[in-house]
C-alpha cells in the first residue's frame, strides 16, 4: 500500500514537473514577503497561503496540460520519452482531466480568496503558457519562448499584486528577470547535443535548430545581462542592503562571464554547466532582494 502511494505520488511529481512547479511558487511567494518586508506591512497568513495554494494548483494544471498538449513530441525525444504519457504509466484522458481540474480549481480559489487583479494575473499565466506558448507558437516559430518566459513571470507578479491590488514598476521588473532568465534555462537545454538532436527530431523550432548556436548563445548571453540588470534595478528601487546588491552584482558578472565564454569558446561542458546553475540563480536572486530589504 504504501509503496503503491509512494508510486503514485511520484508519477504525480512527474506530471507537474514538481520543481518546476515549486520554482515558480516559490517566486510568487518570495514577491510577496519582499513586498510585505518593503512596504513594512504585517503578513496576512491566509492570504499568503491563499496564494502559495492557488499558484501550486494553477501552475501545476498548467503543466500537466502542457503534458497532454506536447505527448506526440515528448514520445519522439530522448530527453522526454520516459515522462508519464509517452511511457504509457497514464493516459491521454485522464491526463487532460487531471489538468483542466487543477487548473480551474487554483484559479477558482484565486478569484475566491485574492484580489481580482492578482486572480486575473494567475489565469493570464495559465492562458499564455497553454493557449499562446504551446498551442499556437510552440511548434511555429522560435519566438515562442518569449510568451513562455512572461507565462513564467506571472507568478511573481501576482504574488506582488497580491499585496499592492495594482500595477507598478516593481512588479514589471520581477517578470522582466524571470523572462530574461528563461532562455539562460531553455536554451542551454536545448544547446546539449542530446536534446538538441530530440528538438531536430520532433522538428520543434527551437533557437538553436532554427537559428545557428553562435546566435542562440548570444540571446543566452543578452538574457543573462537583462535578467540581471532587471533584479538589481529591483534592489535599488527598494533601497536593498548595499552588500547585498554587491553579492547580486558579483553573482550576474559571473554568471555573464560564462555566459560570454561560452558563446566565443563554446563546449558542451560549460553549457551544461550554465543549464545547472541557471535555476540556483534564480532561487538566489529572490532571496537575496528579500534579505536586502529586511535588512535595508
């Protein structure tokens, strides 16, 4: 029994590409307490977990929809042959209900128990990831990635909207950071020889099958300069701690560095390794903004 739970449950952390998932929570979450900490406010708990359960629910419907949508490319490349629809662990139809109810149940819950505008962010999330990004640009044109990064974005910017109930300048640049720092993910994933040749094959127009790898790395470089500069601008903005802007400052130059290396020498090595660093920079840069505020 239990090890069937235990079975289950990593089939369910398959599907929703649970770190994906929790990345993109977490920037919610993060955007959130940074607003509370610079607006000097008290946390309301119910609305922070209002919030952190609505963006699980409706990012992870997402991708699992996302799942059901791309099950034909995922069976062609090797990178996502063994996921749970072309492995056949699951079907199509369960997949696409489970999804649809994750979905509009997080959305629900967040026009429910949020502000409307920061309901209204959550949904436009969902509705560029699905609807924009992989049903009617993914397989078209190369270009797809810049509405799979703002799908990516949103999170952060509802969980500001969360707090604010508008708009503003702050809540932009998070989702310029994350949108910026997409093609330092995806495209180095993509650069990899061996997802590289599973794109060709499932003739998905990625940049670098599209395009030429100089260009593709010269787009990861100008992302890795944007999304840095974005967050830093951020920290400035809200007065953040000057080491902790120093820290920031010292962790983009690096990261820009190897991103630059990496275009005029390139090797697999350092692709790779700018692909496993990619995520941590993210989880940092959100932390360190926090820090740099409570401690402003």
């Amino acid at each position: 029994m239990f090890l069937d739970l235990k079975n289950l449950l990593s089939l369910f952390g398959d599907l929703i590409k649970a770190r994906q998932t929790v990345l993109l929570v977490y920037t919610g979450v993060f955007s959130y307490l940074i607003t509370v900490a610079s607006l000097a406010v008290e946390i309301n708990w119910f609305n922070l977990l209002h919030l952190a359960i609505s963006l699980y629910l409706a990012v992870s419907g997402t991708t699992v929809l996302n799942m059901y949508i791309d099950r034909d490319i995922d069976a062609i490349m090797e990178r996502t042959k063994d996921r749970p629809l072309p492995s056949g662990k699951v079907t199509a139809s369960s997949v696409l209900i489970i999804g649809t109810i994750l979905t509009v149940v997080g959305i629900v819950l967040a026009f429910l128990t949020l502000n409307w505008l920061s309901a209204l962010i959550i949904f436009l999330g969902f509705f560029f990831d699905v609807v924009i990004y992989s049903i009617l640009l993914k397989r078209r044109t190369k270009y797809s990635i810049i509405f799979g990064g703002i799908a990516g974005g949103l999170p952060a910017w509802a969980g500001r909207v969360a707090i604010t109930g508008s708009l503003d300048w702050i809540g932009f640049l998070l989702l310029i950071f994350i949108l910026a720092w997409i093609p330092v993910h995806i495209l180095t994933i993509a650069l990899i020889p061996r997802n590289f040749e599973g794109y060709k094959k499932a003739n998905v127009p990625m940049w670098p099958i599209v395009s030429s790898k100089a260009q593709t790395m010269r787009v990861i470089a100008i992302g890795a300069f944007i999304s840095s500069v974005a967050l830093y601008e951020v920290m400035q903005l809200l007065d953040a701690n000057g080491i902790i802007r120093i820290i920031w400052f010292v962790c983009c130059v690096v990261l820009f560095i190897l991103s630059v290396k990496n275009l005029i020498k390139p090797t697999n090595k350092l692709t790779f390794l700018i692909f496993k660093i990619a995520s941590l920079y993210m989880l940092l840069g959100f932390l360190l903004v926090f820090l740099g505020v409570i401690f402003q």
